[in-house]
C-alpha cells in the first residue's frame, strides 16, 4: 500500500465487509439454534444402544406426538387415558 498509495476511498468495503461477516455469523448462530431446539435431543438415561435411543429426535417429534394425541389417533401409544390409567 505504501508503494502503491490508492487515490479512492475503501471505506465502504471495509463496512461492507464487517456486514457481510456480521450477517453471515448470524445466520450460522441461528441456524445452530434451529438444528439444536428442532432435531436433537438429549438421552436422560442408560441402555441408550439397547433402547434405540439416539440424539435425533427434538422438538420435531414431540409436536408430532402431540398432533397424533389431540387427534385421537387410534393407536394405543398415543391413547392417553390407556397409557395412564389410574
């Protein structure tokens, strides 16, 4: 640069730059967030290989169980008042 002095103003790269690397270190968060609270979950207990437990799994699925639950689904698994008797 010394050598070589620029006669324009580079200003506005340089701050289209930081945006640009502002903008993109944000997506990347949220895109985390999203992978993180939608499709993983955290196994609470042992026998995890026996159980077929594995960290997939997340929000995702618990609304597709509550779907299945409000709709009345026929299958016993999601039968509330056959799961939970008293």
């Amino acid at each position: 640069m010394s050598q070589f002095p620029l006669k324009r103003n580079i200003e506005n790269f340089r701050i289209f730059k930081k945006i640009f690397f502002q903008r993109l270190f944000t997506l990347i968060i949220f895109a985390t967030i999203f992978i993180y609270v939608f499709f993983i979950r955290m196994p609470h207990c042992c026998n995890l290989e026996k159980k077929g437990i594995t960290i997939w799994g997340g929000l995702s699925h618990k609304l597709y169980a509550f779907s299945k639950i409000i709709s009345s689904d026929q299958n016993d698994f999601y039968n509330l008042n056959k799961r939970f008797k008293e």
